[in-house]
C-alpha cells in the first residue's frame, strides 16, 4: 500500500479506472455504432495504461469500474424516468454494455488482472449501490486518483460523490476524456476550484514520486518541512498542518 503521513495528514491511495469498457471506447462498440464521438475515449488509452502501470509500481490499488445493464432492460432509464433528456436516448436504440457480453468488459488494452477489482455500477456514480466504498475503507484509502470517461458525466458524478463522503481528489486530465470538449474543460475547471486537484499524468508522475522519497527517505526536520511547504504552495492548498485547529467562525 501507497501510505504516507505528513506532519500528521495520512495519505494513503487509489486508483479508478472509470469505465473504459468495449461499449463506449472500442472501435466495434456499442457507441462507435451510435455515432457517438469515441476517438476522443481511444485517445487516451495510452495515458490510461502508463498511470495503471505507474500505480501498480507503486502498490497503489487499482479499481475499474464497469457500467452494466440487464438484457431484459429491467434497470433502463426510462424504467424510472419520465423527464429525460435527449441526449440520453440512445440508450433506447441498441442494448449498451450489456452484462456478460464483450461490450460490457474493460477493453483489452487495460484488462484487469487477478488482483485488481471491478466495480459492477448500474448508474453514472462509481459509489451508488456498489463496493466500492467498502473496498476502500478495507484498504484504509481516503484519496483517489480518478481517470477514464466520460468526463463530464460518469467521471465527474463519482468524484462528487467520493468528494462527499470524505475522499480527497485527483483527476488526471490527459487520461480521462469527453465526447464534448467544453465539458470536459468544464469539469477539469469544477475540479480545481472546488473539488481537490487536476493535473496531467507527468505532473501527477512528479508529485508522487517526490512523496515517494518522503515516504522512504529520511530528510532532517528543516528540509522535510521545506518539501511539504512546496507541495502546498505548488497546488495551492489550504494548509492541511493548521486548517484543522483553525476556530469555527460563528455568525
């Protein structure tokens, strides 16, 4: 496990692959034949794949989560749904990522390995109805890295909800995508200001291997100080060493 403590602010993480599956990424999946805009999904296949990898050097577990839906369409939007908006009805025109079919399953590229975990999710949220959150407190995580699609939609809604329920954040945005390029600036922009933190997959390769060498190295009070003031100010974060004892401002 990936664990380190900073002047007493334990960060221990977890990586979430959201939805890479056949459905919506793979040039025979279900939303390529919709016409939906999936090169922008397969774009970052490659990004996706190194920060796997990355994590996994480091013991950073890794969950997928796989967006599924019953044959008889039982769980279908339209089940419990009547103000919809367009742009959800292609749903309605073919089944999409149906459970136990090819279209269903992380595609090959990032096919999940026996140690990994897959969270089966019925709604865009990673956390609505899942495991997920109690995979999570097993392992002692409380700050996940998200990637994947969409970002305006799937990815977004599970950062909300982990955000929430007390989960740190970070959003790599060069591994994560959007059919529509305005919301997925949107949402990297929603991240930064409210949420936790965005930055690309080098940025994000730098900013953990230097809390490698402090979880692994020993650094005297003065330069160890010194490197968790440049983590804070490089992010621009509160102070996580004072906010805490900060008094409660009262009306």
């Amino acid at each position: 496990m990936f664990e380190i403590n900073l002047s007493g602010a334990r960060i221990s993480i977890g990586l979430v692959v959201v939805d890479m599956q056949n459905g919506f990424v793979a040039k025979e999946g279900s939303y390529s034949k919709l016409g939906m805009n999936t090169p922008l999904y397969r774009e970052i296949i490659p990004k996706v794949k190194d920060l796997i990898a990355l994590c996994k050097s480091l013991d950073i577990p890794v969950f997928y989560t796989e967006s599924v839906r019953e044959a008889s369409g039982v769980d279908l939007l339209t089940k419990v749904h009547t103000i919809l908006p367009k742009s959800r009805e292609e749903r309605l025109k073919i089944p999409i990522c149906v459970r136990g079919t090819w279209d269903a399953q992380t595609i090959d590229e990032l096919k999940p390995k026996e140690d990994d975990f897959i969270v089966i999710k019925r709604r865009d949220g990673a956390f609505q109805d899942t495991e997920l959150r109690v995979w999570l407190q097993s392992f002692g995580i409380n700050v996940l890295v998200f990637c994947g699609v969409d970002t305006s939609i799937c990815v977004e809604t599970s950062i909300r909800e982990a955000f929430n329920i007390g989960y740190d954040i970070i959003l790599i945005s060069d591994a994560t995508a959007s059919g529509i390029k305005s919301h997925y600036e949107t949402t990297l922009a929603r991240v930064k200001d409210y949420y936790g933190l965005q930055m690309s997959f080098d940025r994000f390769t730098k900013m953990i291997n230097n809390l490698n060498l402090l979880r692994t190295q020993r650094f005297d009070m003065k330069d160890y100080a010194l490197r968790i003031e440049e983590f804070i100010n490089e992010f621009d974060l509160l102070d996580f060493r004072t906010f805490r004892e900060a008094p409660v401002q009262t009306a």
